[in-house]
C-alpha cells in the first residue's frame, strides 16, 4: 500500500521547518517586512504543498517533478535566511536551526527523487 504523505519523514521535516520559518518571523525586526514574510512563507509552505501534491498523481514521474519543485522552493527558504542574516533581521543563531534543516530536507528530497527514478527504470 502507498504510503500518504504525511507518513514520509521528508515532509515532517517541511511541517517542522514551516513552524521554525513562522516563528522567525515573530521577531520584531520583521514587524514592517511584510513582501519578504510573505515570500518566505510562501516558500516554506512550497515545501510540504509540493510533496503533498506530487505524491497523490500516484504516477512517479510526476511525483519527481514535484518534488523537484519542493527542493527549489527549499533553496529559495535557504536563500531568504541567508538573506535574513545579511540584512541583519536576524543572527546566526537565529537562523541556524532553520538553515541546517533547508539542508537536511534538500538531500532527502534528492535522495527520494533518486530512489523514485530508479524505480522507474525497473
């Protein structure tokens, strides 16, 4: 039986990284950044849409192209943290939950769009 998305362990990490993202931007220093929240939000939310949606085509190849979705969107919330960094909305510190989870969600993606293309060769 195929699993729902919300069984793979790559989309708890989206949902956990989602609610780290919204917490950020809780931060004062955000208070008048409302196209950037949103953009990162957005992004955030790009994550587990993308994986939630790819994966009821029940068809792998169409599965991969959403996933691939999911892993830019991943990069564009990676980005923005760096960005939130830079601009000085916020510190290492801050961010750095939410940066090294943008990492672990991207090499399971990539490990998920691998394993699915293999299955499709068989």
């Amino acid at each position: 039986m195929t699993k729902s998305f919300e069984e793979f362990q790559v989309y708890q990490k989206g949902v956990q990284l989602t609610k780290l993202i919204f917490k950020l931007l809780e931060n004062k220093s955000f208070e008048k950044e409302y196209s950037f929240k949103d953009q990162i939000k957005r992004a955030a939310v790009s994550i587990t849409n993308n994986i939630a949606e790819g994966s009821e085509y029940n068809n792998n190849r169409q599965f991969i192209r959403y996933l691939k979705i999911a892993k830019g969107s991943c990069a564009e919330v990676r980005n923005m943290l760096v960005l939130c960094r830079e601009l000085g909305f916020s510190d290492e510190i801050e961010i750095k939950e939410s940066y090294n989870l943008t990492i672990e969600i991207s090499q399971n993606l990539s490990n998920f769009i691998k394993y699915l293309g293999e299955k499709i060769k068989q």
